[in-house]
C-alpha cells in the first residue's frame, strides 16, 4: 500500500518539475529583452560570409 502512494507521489512530483522547467523555459524565450539575441541567432545560418560568425 505505501509502494503504490510512493510512486503516484513520484509521478505527481515529476510532472510538476517538468511543468516548471517548461514554463520557465517558455519565459526565458518570450521575455522581450531576449529578442535582438535571438533574432540575431536566427540570421547567423544565412550570414556565412561575415567573419564575425566564425568561430
């Protein structure tokens, strides 16, 4: 009895981290002072012939 309220708890507490790390995550990729990185992340592929997007 107390194995089978052990793993509910396990599988409750697991999905719970995963809602918060996924939120969080979310948040960090929409918060709007993050835009210029991104945004400048996304044309890097297409700006091959800048030197400064080599590494």
């Amino acid at each position: 009895m107390m194995q089978m309220h052990a793993s509910a708890s396990a599988g409750i507490v697991g999905l719970l981290i995963f809602i918060s790390v996924f939120a969080v995550a979310v948040t960090y990729a929409l918060w709007p002072a993050n835009k210029q990185t991104f945004d400048r992340l996304a044309r890097l592929p297409l700006d091959d012939d800048k030197e400064e997007n080599r590494l």
